[in-house]
C-alpha cells in the first residue's frame, strides 16, 4: 500500500493514517545521539520500542492521561492521532545524570533536592536548547494554560512510571516527554505525544546499577540490544518470536 510519508526523524518515520485525523508512527532501528552526531543502528531496537511505547501510553491512559495513542498495528507501527506538536521537549529529573550532571559537575546518580521539570525548545538547528519558562511563554511556544496543563500531567507521569519501573527493578533516572495539540471541533485538548521507551529514559538496574537505556549507544558501553529486550521483557512485551521481523533461528542456552 502506498502511503504518503509525513515525515522522517531520528527514530520514527510518520505516514499519513487510513482515517483523516490519525497517523501511522513506523519505529526505525537507528540510533543517534549528541543532536546526531553519533549515528549507529540497535538491531530490533524500533520492535521492541513500539511495544514499550504501546504498553506505557496505554497504562497512562487508564490512569486518566491523555494520549495520542490508538494502537499498535504491527511490529514497527502504531496508529496515533495527528496532534499539533508543541516544540517543547520536557525534561524530568528524578536523579542528577546526562547533561545535568555535567551542567553543574555532579556525580551521576546524586540525589536531587526534589525532581526537577525542564524545558528544552525542540530545534535540531539549534541543538534542542535548554530554555526558561519566560521563553516558552514570550516566543508563544505554549501558552501559559497549556504550560499548567503540561507540567501538571507532567508530574502524573512522572509518579505513575518511577513506581511502575520501580515494580520491575528499574529506576527511573530521568526522560523526555513531548506533547501535543488535539483539536476536537473547536476544542482543544493537551496530549501526551511521541514515544516513551529506553531511548527516552534513562532506566537504571536497582540492584546492578547497570544502564538499560541509550546510554548504552551513547557512551559505547555495548549490550545495546540485550539491555532494550530486557526492558520489555520485564515490562512483559518480549515479543516471542524476539525483536527481529523475521525471526533467525537461535540456539537456546
Ligand atoms: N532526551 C531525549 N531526547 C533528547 C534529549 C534528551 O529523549 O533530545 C532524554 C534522555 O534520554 C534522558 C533525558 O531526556 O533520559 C535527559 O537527557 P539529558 O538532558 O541529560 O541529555 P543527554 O545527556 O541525553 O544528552
């Protein structure tokens, strides 16, 4: 079926839906990092992504946030709705890491005084720039209804995954999320966008401390593939037939 591609990113490829109003997200198995300077391929990486994305989006939904999810259509796809996205990536920080810790040269994995929301403006030519809200406010990028708006289900989510990672032996280090706007007639609603998955998160073995997550791409650590996998297994989405499309036949150990 020929469709017409929308749009082509980082990660995920968006084609235009079988109904006006939806779009078919195609998760991809490249892999970039430092505003894709790194470039590099995580085998079976958009499987198992799609899934994870599939599972969270859908348990925030049952507890009341609102999504752009519809549902998973195969493998590598999913149906969303076509929202408006909002050029904010937002930024939650459970624990100091990444760029924050070196922002103000602290350990990684220091306590934080409190979890921190920030705000990055969501431009590959500028390099996604950390901004304040006077910013987000005076360029329009949102406005201040929709900045409570997100911040507030920001929070939520926040609570909901920490203890859902949690449950299966991950801490939630830190992630990005990105919202939209959806339009019902006349109007208007906030949802949650994109994806949630280990390129996302920063997802650290409770008892190991180990990195499950990009980092692992990012700073070459290697077991890329088996860190995502162990994810969704744990999350209890390991497709059976395992990541790849087309399963190759393995040898059991
Ligand atoms: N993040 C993301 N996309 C981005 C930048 C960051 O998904 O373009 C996520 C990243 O995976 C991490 C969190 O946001 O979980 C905080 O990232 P940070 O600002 O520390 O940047 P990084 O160290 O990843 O460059």
């Amino acid at each position: 079926m020929r469709r017409k591609r929308l749009y082509e990113g980082k990660a995920k490829i968006l084609y235009e839906g079988p109904e006006p109003g939806t779009i078919v997200q195609y998760f991809k198995d490249d892999a970039t990092a430092f505003n894709a300077q790194k470039r590099g391929t995580i085998t079976g990486k958009g499987v198992l992504n799609n899934r994870i994305s599939e599972y969270l989006m859908t348990h925030l939904a049952e507890m009341g946030i609102p999504t752009h999810f519809i549902r998973r259509l195969n493998m590598r796809e999913q149906l969303v709705r076509e929202v408006e996205i909002i050029p904010l990536e937002i930024v939650v920080r459970n624990v100091a890491a990444g760029s924050f810790a070196q922002r103000f040269k602290m350990e990684e994995g220091s306590p934080l005084p409190r979890t921190l929301i920030e705000y990055c403006y969501k431009s590959d030519e500028l390099g996604d720039p950390l901004v304040a809200e006077e910013h987000v406010l005076a360029f329009n990028w949102a406005s201040p209804q929709e900045l409570d708006e997100i911040v507030a289900l920001t929070v939520r989510v926040n609570d909901y995954l920490s203890g859902l990672f949690l449950g299966i032996g991950l801490k939630l280090v830190d992630f990005k999320l990105e919202f939209g706007r959806l339009w019902e007639g006349e109007e208007m609603r906030v949802v949650l966008a994109d994806e949630i998955s280990p390129d996302s998160c920063r997802l650290w073995d409770l008892q190991t401390g180990e990195k499950m997550d990009k980092d692992r791409f990012r700073r070459d650590l290697g077991g890329i593939e088996e860190a995502y996998q162990e994810v969704a297994r744990r999350l209890g989405v390991l497709p059976e037939t395992g990541p790849a499309d087309a399963p190759a036949p393995q040898t059991l150990q």
